[in-house]
C-alpha cells in the first residue's frame, strides 16, 4: 500500500481502528523539506507495509487537524497506535534517521 492522504474523518479512523500503527506525516506543498524527504517516506512505506501504515496530512487543507495535533512545524511526522501518538519527530534529517526512528518507536 502507498502513503495514504488523510483528511480528519480518515485520520480518525486510522488511527483508531487499524490494526496496525500508523505513521502521519503533517506536511504542505509548499513546504520545499516535505517535498525533499517524500522520496524516502515512500520507500519506508513499501518497506515496512506489513508492519506500519504510512499517510500524509497536507496541513493548509486540514488546518484544524494539525492545530488538534499541535504542530507546529513541518515536515512532523507521528507514529500512532491504538488512538495515541506513540512518538513523533521533526524535519527528519535522513532516510536512516527515519528508519530509526520507526524502529526504535515500534521496537522492531
């Protein structure tokens, strides 16, 4: 599965009743880092498809959402799990830097 786009109601329900976690990141197009690390989110979301759900949430369309969620910068990404945010993490710096932040918080 690719990276999912999440409005609220979606959002919602991923992270409510998958069961499996989600990772979300909270990004806009004009947001050149966004642009710049999606390459490497979307090889990370073939990789780990069968352990982690991976969607996006373009923060000027779901404005609401992301002041629900505080952020405050961007590119944020949040890994959930059963209705909470296990973890998070701003501007990601790497691939590996992504990886080990999805290993680290899921213990895989």
């Amino acid at each position: 599965m690719a990276t999912v786009d999440l409005n609220k109601e979606l959002f919602e329900n991923y992270i409510n009743n998958e069961n499996k976690p989600i990772l979300v990141d909270f990004w806009a197009p004009w947001c050149v880092y966004c642009r710049r690390i999606a390459p490497a989110l979307n090889i990370l979301a073939e990789q780990y498809k069968d352990v982690l759900v991976f969607g996006k949430v373009n923060i000027d369309e779901e404005q609401g959402l992301a002041n629900e969620e505080q952020i405050e910068v961007i590119p944020t990404l949040v890994i959930y799990k059963d209705g909470q945010a296990l973890s998070s993490i701003v501007a990601p710096e790497s691939k590996a830097q992504l990886e080990a932040f999805i290993k680290e918080t899921l213990s895989i």
